[in-house]
C-alpha cells in the first residue's frame, strides 16, 4: 500500500465468515476524497520552523481533544526550535486565546501579532497540558 496515492484502485481480498471475494477500490485521503494531500507550506509554517498538519476527526477523538495541528520536522532556524524546548510530535490546541483545528487557525492567530506569543498543547500518550512561549 505504500506505493499508492489516493485515486489509485487496487483489488482487496476479503473474508466474511469464510468466503473470500475479490472487490476493486478506489483509495480516498482523510477527507473521502481522491485529491492526493500536500504538507501545508505557510508563512507559519515558515516563521515557526516546523511542518504542520492538522489533526483527523478520529486522531482528536482518540486523543480527546477537539482539534489540533501537529508539529514535525522542527529546525533551529525557526522560533519553537530557536526559543523553546518543543519536541516533535508536539499539537498545538491553542494559541493565546484561540482554539487551533487547522494550519489556517495557526496563520490567524500570528498575523499581525507582536510581542509574546504563548502556544497550548498536548503529546500524545502524555496526561499533562505543556506550555511554549516565544517573541514576535
């Protein structure tokens, strides 16, 4: 399955109480659609210094959350690598006072912004609610 992308058919074998059937699908990204998904390449995601994709529906549930971006590839030109101690892995919930479900939530909530910024969030498979402030 690695070698396919949404819009790709490929046949899929399976058993229902011990008859097999061949059936052809039609593989579809996180959203049901056959569009295939691009990383997000935002201002923010520049400034920050990080790759940022938002949360699917059953990743928030299985988290308990209601929304959420996740944080990868940090590099030390940017703020959360230059002035935190943020780890990948890392999902932003909030962002000062606003909520953050998406990458345009994040390009919100820093347009325009100067001084402090203060990040909320969580890692999966840890209890506890971490906090990540940075300069503008």
């Amino acid at each position: 399955m690695a070698d396919t992308a949404p819009g790709d058919a490929v046949s899929v074998t399976v058993n229902r109480k011990g008859t097999e059937r061949d059936l052809r699908v039609v593989l579809k990204n996180k959203a049901g659609n056959t569009e295939v998904v691009k990383k997000e390449a935002t201002q923010a995601a520049e400034l920050l210094g990080a790759d940022l994709s938002a949360l699917s529906t059953e990743e928030c549930k299985k988290l308990g959350i209601k929304g959420g971006v996740k944080v990868s590839n940090l590099s030390k030109s940017g703020k959360l690598g230059r002035y935190t101690d943020m780890e990948d892995g890392f999902i932003i919930t909030r962002i000062g006072e606003t909520s953050v479900h998406s990458v345009q939530d994040i390009e919100n909530a820093l347009l325009g912004k100067s001084g402090g910024i203060l990040m909320e969030g969580i890692y999966a498979g840890y209890p506890n609610t971490y906090y990540y402030g940075f300069g503008m």
